[in-house]
C-alpha cells in the first residue's frame, strides 16, 4: 500500500477548469489534470488477490475499485504473474515518489502520484477496453440527473442549492472535458476524469 506520508502531501481538490487536449501515449499528465487528487493504489491487496471493493462502497475511489477489478480479470484470465507485471509501471511509480518525498522533493513526489492514475486508466483501458469510459459516462449522466432533481427540491422548499449547483456544474464541465476525450481517442484519460466526476457526485449525494 502506498506510504500514508505521501498521501499527506495531498490536499483535496474541485476540478473547476477543462483538461488540455492529450493523446493516450503521453506519459505526463497535463497541468489541469495535476489537480486531481491521487488515488491511494493498493498494490499489496492487489498483488495478494484479494477481493475488488464492491462497487457502492463510497470510501474506495471509482479509479482505484476499477484497476481492483481490471487485475483480478487479468490473473483470472491469465494468472497471478502476468496480474503482477500488469502493476509494475505502478510499483515504479509509487516507489520514485517515495524516494522523491523522502529527498524532501514534494513537487516531484506529488507528480509521480499523479502519473501514478494515469498509469492506472491505461491499465484499465487496456483490460476493459475503451467501451469502460463510455459505461461511466452513462454513469455520470444518470448521477447528475439526481443531483440536478436534488437541486430541484432544495429550491423548491426554500432551501440554499448553490453548493449542490456548484457540484453539478463542476461534474457537468468534466463530463464535457471526458466526452471531448472520447472523441479524440484518449480513452485514458477520459476515465481519470469520469471516475473522479463519480467520486464527486457520490460525494455530494452523502452530504445532501
């Protein structure tokens, strides 16, 4: 599992602006998509074939539950040894960002994590294939639709929306951001963005 040090180094974030136009063989995220929140990557669980997080636990992220998902596929399908090379690009990653912190380089430490999501939509891709960023679309729809209805009430009874509205303006703008994507090719990235619009939304749902 990923050192809780590094983790500390990460402070939540809103995603407010677009992501820049990228292909899927670049291997840096752009500027905007720095601001995402690193996943915690739990290699060990993974490595130890663990069971993935069921889908409505809201305190795993949607990132991380599908590369759970995507290695248990892989060492079903193709055993415990290729499911590990699958997670070695991780492994890299999360170990220069170990040694960068350590070092006292945080900009690095943090970049690696960064590069760390990106490594594992590419993983996903590529076991799922493409068609899994369209499936959080879909999911992205239905959830803001529930949140726009939300809104709706709030407003109805009298009630202050503008934190639901703002959300839902947020999760409304990453969605545009991913179907760009998709429509580019860059299916990769197109899942960092859905699956932290579904955090989102899943985020707000619990406080509301």
């Amino acid at each position: 599992m990923t050192n809780p040090a590094l983790r500390r180094l990460l402070l939540p974030t809103l995603i407010a602006a677009a992501f820049a136009c990228g292909s899927n063989d670049v291997t840096t995220p752009t500027a905007d998509e720095a601001a995402i929140e690193p996943i915690e990557l739990s290699v060990e669980a993974m490595d130890r074939g663990d069971a993935a997080p069921a889908v409505n636990d809201r305190t795993i992220p949607t990132l991380q539950r599908l590369l759970h998902e995507a290695v248990a596929r892989v060492r079903s399908d193709r055993g415990d040894l290729a499911a590990r090379r699958l997670l070695e690009p991780l492994r890299t990653l999360l170990r220069e960002a170990r040694e960068a912190r350590e070092a006292g380089d945080l900009a690095t430490a943090r970049r690696k994590l960064q590069e760390a999501n990106l490594a594992a939509a590419r993983i996903i891709v590529r076991v799922f294939g493409p068609q899994v960023a369209e499936r959080l679309n879909a999911q992205v729809t239905t959830g803001l639709a529930a949140l726009r209805e939300r809104i709706a009430e709030v407003e109805a009874g009298g009630g202050d929306a503008t934190r639901l509205t703002r959300a839902a303006n947020t999760v409304q703008s990453l969605q545009r951001t991913a179907v760009r994507l998709i429509a580019e090719g860059a299916h990769p990235r197109a899942v960092l963005v859905l699956a932290h619009a579904v955090d989102l939304i899943r985020a707000v749902a619990a406080r509301s």
